[in-house]
C-alpha cells in the first residue's frame, strides 16, 4: 500500500512541475506576440519560434523562460505554420513543450508623389501593421541597387516626411518591415534633377566679408561655401545655409589665392554650382615703442585690413605662430592699448588676423623690469583697530580674461582672493562678496556672499566657480553703491577691496565715486598696501 501511495504521489508531482507554454494561435507577420511558461522550467530553458517541422534543436530568436513577466517573441515576416517551442537548456536543445502558430499576412498601402525634385521634402501617406521599427523609405529601383536611402519611422505617424535623393533617376518607394528590411508595399518614384548658381565679387580681400547672390532648390540645410580652387567635391570651408536667404555673407578666407564659390547640397554635400574667387593678400603694421615697463599699458599704431576679431597682441620673439599673448582688438581702435608682461625681456608686438590668427606684422620691443613689482595686494589690520567688516568686489567682466604672462587676470584675482580669505582675513571676521560683469551686455552686479563670519571652505569654492564673461559691463559706480546697504549690519570698520583692471562702463554715480574715495580711505586705514 505504502508503494503505491509513493508511486501516485510522483507521477502527481511529476504532472505538477511538468512546464507548459501558452501562446496565441495565430500572429501578425513581423509582429510580436506575448507567450507564458508555466510550471518549472530550468533557469536557462528558452521560448523560440521555428517553422513547423524544424529539425530538433534548430532556434531563432528566443527568450528564458525564467524571465519575469510575458515573455515576447518577434514573429518571422514570412507568413506560414510555425511553432513557438520550449528547448532545453544544454545541446543537442531538445524540445520540452510545443504549440502550432499560424503567421498571417500583412499589407500596406502607399500614397505619395510619383515624381519630385532632387533633394526635396515631400510626404508619404501610407497604411500598414505598424509593427515596432516599422518604416517608409526610398530604395534604388534597380533590384541590385540599395534598399533603402532615405527613410522615416512608421510610428511617427501618416503621413511621414521624407528628402528625395540628390541624384536623379529611378527609385521606389516602399513600406519596409523593422523585423528584418521585408518590403511589403512599394510604388514607383521619379527623382528630377535640380539646378544652382552662385554669384560673389571676383576679387576680395583675405579675411573680408564677401556677398554672395545665389538661385537653387534652397533644399534643408543646402549651403554656400568657398573652398580652394580644384578641391574634391563633397568638401567645404567657411559657409552659410541657404535657408538664411540671398544674399548670403561669408568670410573669405586668410590666406591669398584662387578660390571657389559653390553651392552643395545639405544631404550629400554634392555641387550644383559654383563661381570663381580671387582671395587678395593683406598687409599690415604695428609700431610701438621701443620699451616699455612691465605691467604698464602702452599704445600700439597699426595699420591693417581691420577685420573681425583681428587684434594686436605681445609674445615671445620665438612663439609659434598663432599664439597670443595680452592683446587688444584692432576694432577697439587706433592706437592699441596693450598691456605689458610682468617678465622683463624682449618681446614681439603682433598684428594677426581674427580668423586663422595669422601674423600680417611685427615689431621688436623691449620690456624693462617695474620698479614696484605689479599684481599684487595684501591686506593686515593696524593694531587697536577693531574686527569690523570686509566686502570684496571683483571685476568679472571681460576684459579679466586677458592674460598677464601666461595667466588669465581673472585667474590672478581668484588665486589672489582665494589667499586673502583664507590666510590674511581672519575667520569668523563679518564678510561679503560682490560681483560684477558676469552677463553679456549687462551692468548686472550680484551680492554671491551676503555678510556673515567668514568662511574660508565656503568662499573659496564659491571664488573657484566664478568665471567671467566676454563682452559683459563693468558697473563699478553701480556695485559701490550697493556697499553701505551690504554692510548695514556691521559695526566699527568696514574695509572694501576692489578688484578691477577696468573703467566704468555703465555710467557711475556721484554716490559711487564717492564710496569708491572710502574705500580707498578705509584701506589706508587698515592697512591695505600693494606690493
């Protein structure tokens, strides 16, 4: 009796763990399906489906079977019987569970032009399973040519916007299956050829701005460019997409010569027209004293084509070329104020171009050594004097991103100040930070550290992450307006450091000039010196 209770209860347990698959009968060619493994399967047994009467083994794509969830399985695009198996985990695969699936046909349907023009947008309207990854694109009408070219998305919607190739001649267009590229609806498509001209001076100067007139498809993002004479098609230098308009400006390049004006496609960069360009060369001149002392700001003449970005600059005799030491730009005017190193020796003023900074002049000069040594301040309290409170205001606006030597001014200024708040200025000492010059074309000024005992951790990183920005303002007036309301809280002293290597550029109020004349004040009084 006990034998035979023993054998019931395997062949019960037997039936329970046995696995099954559960799966719909029929599915859409190039589709998905969802399919279950019930039961216990091994963690490594897998769902796939093959055509009916597969060999043994033989598998496509597959899932585990252990996966949480629905398990979904991709179906083959050739419509058909097939099965959807669960094999075991370890060769020869044997099949544990199967179950017939029947692959149904599927249509599409398209509407759209039959003839346009090279390059050009147009839409396609079409009707399909839009399985994931489904899409409509432009093949070669030769069967040996490319499948597809050009091609969107089903699931974007219908209809879908497509750019006809750049070359013209015979092509179709198709609804194309994601699965594996099945094209299950085509229609015939006719690609027109498209013409373009360009016209521009015949002669400019190098790096002037040149006009250029031009007539074409004006396809997205076609373009105008000016290459070498004789370059390869597909390339291209300075250019401007023709959706801005005609007539187009573009900067000729630098260096003198013979050039091309061309008009490319934004698809295949290919030519559709093109006109001659002479590129003159410039000349140009600097002249500026024969010394000049460290530190010191010195006017440059110069004479020279005066295009954008091009600028004077002071480097080493032997820099390479293209380097720029402190500079000025030409557009600034006539003479150049530029800033001497802080390293005596001998130097070379440069006149170089804004585009390829190529040197156009030079001049030897000399630097002497400063008789006070510049760039730096420090700051000690006069004995008896009182805690009271210090408020730094730094200059952020463009012009601290010239260089003395080989570093930024800003730089200096955040080193400097990064010391005095850490080292000179004593912790817990009533402090706020003002700063100016950090938008572009703004007299904006900022209080970053309202006043409080001071933090040396928290200022620094606060200073770390300054940065300034070219083109914006220096509101001095402004910022020491702000002063007394910034330090309304404190009591006895009250220091201002400010940190500027410019003039006002926003218009300072009498009330700024006068703060300015107590901050200079305060500082003799605590102790502010430059060494």
């Amino acid at each position: 009796m006990f034998t035979r209770a023993l054998a019931l209860f395997l062949v019960a347990f037997a039936a329970v763990a046995a696995p099954t698959v559960d799966g719909p009968a029929t599915g859409a060619a190039g589709g998905e399906i969802t399919v279950t493994v019930a039961g216990n399967p091994s963690p490594r047994d897998f769902v796939t489906i093959v055509p009916k009467g597969a060999r043994e083994g033989q598998y496509g794509a597959y899932q585990y079977a252990n996966a949480p969830g629905p398990l979904k399985l991709p179906v083959p695009s050739e419509p058909g019987d097939y099965e959807i198996r669960l094999l075991g985990a370890d060769s020869p695969y044997p099949t544990l569970v199967r179950r017939p699936l029947r692959v149904a046909a599927v249509t599409a349907t398209l509407d759209g032009p039959t003839q346009v023009a090279a390059g050009a947008r147009f839409e396609v309207r079409w009707t399909g399973p839009n399985h994931a990854r489904d899409y409509v694109g432009i093949g070669d009408a030769d069967p040996k040519g490319r499948l597809y070219i050009t091609y969107a998305y089903t699931n974007t919607g219908s209809p879908v916007s497509l750019v006809a190739p750049d070359k013209p001649g015979a092509y179709e267009l198709r609804y194309y299956l994601g699965l594996d590229n099945k094209v299950i609806a085509s229609r015939p498509l006719t690609v027109g050829s498209v013409t373009a001209s360009v016209s521009a001076p015949a002669t400019v100067a190098a790096g002037a701005k040149v006009s250029v007139t031009w007539s074409g498809p004006n396809n997205p993002r076609d373009f105008i460019t000016i290459v070498k004479a004789g370059t390869a098609d597909k390339q291209y230098g300075p250019y401007a997409y023709t959706s801005k308009g005609t007539p187009l400006e573009l900067r000729a390049p630098d260096e003198p010569g013979a050039y091309e004006v061309r008009y490319l496609t934004g698809q295949t960069y290919a030519t559709l027209g093109s006109t001659k360009l002479t590129v003159a060369a410039n000349t140009a001149s600097v002249q500026g004293p024969a010394q000049a002392v460290a530190g010191s700001t010195f006017p440059v003449n110069w004479k020279g084509p005066n295009n954008q970005h091009d600028y004077v600059t002071i480097v080493a005799p032997d820099a390479r070329e293209g380097t720029s030491g402190n500079y000025a730009y030409t557009a600034r005017g006539n003479p150049a104020q530029i800033l001497a190193p802080l390293k005596e020796g001998d130097y070379e003023l440069r006149y170089s171009t804004g585009q390829s900074h190529a040197t156009l002049a030079r001049a030897p000069i000399r630097i002497t050594p400063a008789k006070v040594a510049a760039g730096f301040v420090s700051v000690s309290a006069a004995g008896g004097s009182s805690a009271g409170a210090v408020e730094i205001i730094l200059d952020a606006s463009g012009s601290m991103l010239q260089r003395i030597g080989s570093q930024r001014r800003i730089d200096l200024a955040k080193q400097t100040l990064t010391k005095l708040t850490s080292g000179t200025i004593a912790a817990g000492t009533p402090f706020a930070l003002r700063v100016l010059g950090r938008e572009v074309d703004s007299c904006q000024t900022d209080l970053e550290i309202p006043l409080a005992p001071l933090n040396a951790a928290a200022v620094a990183a606060k200073i770390a992450k300054l940065e300034s920005k070219n083109n914006a303002r220096t509101p001095l007036g402004a910022s020491l307006d702000k002063v007394m309301e910034d330090l309304r809280a404190a009591t006895g002293e009250r220091l201002v450091i400010l940190l500027t290597d410019g003039d006002e550029t926003c218009g300072a109020t009498r009330r700024g000039h006068r703060q300015a004349d107590q901050g200079r004040r305060a500082g003799q009084h605590r102790g502010l010196r430059h060494r």
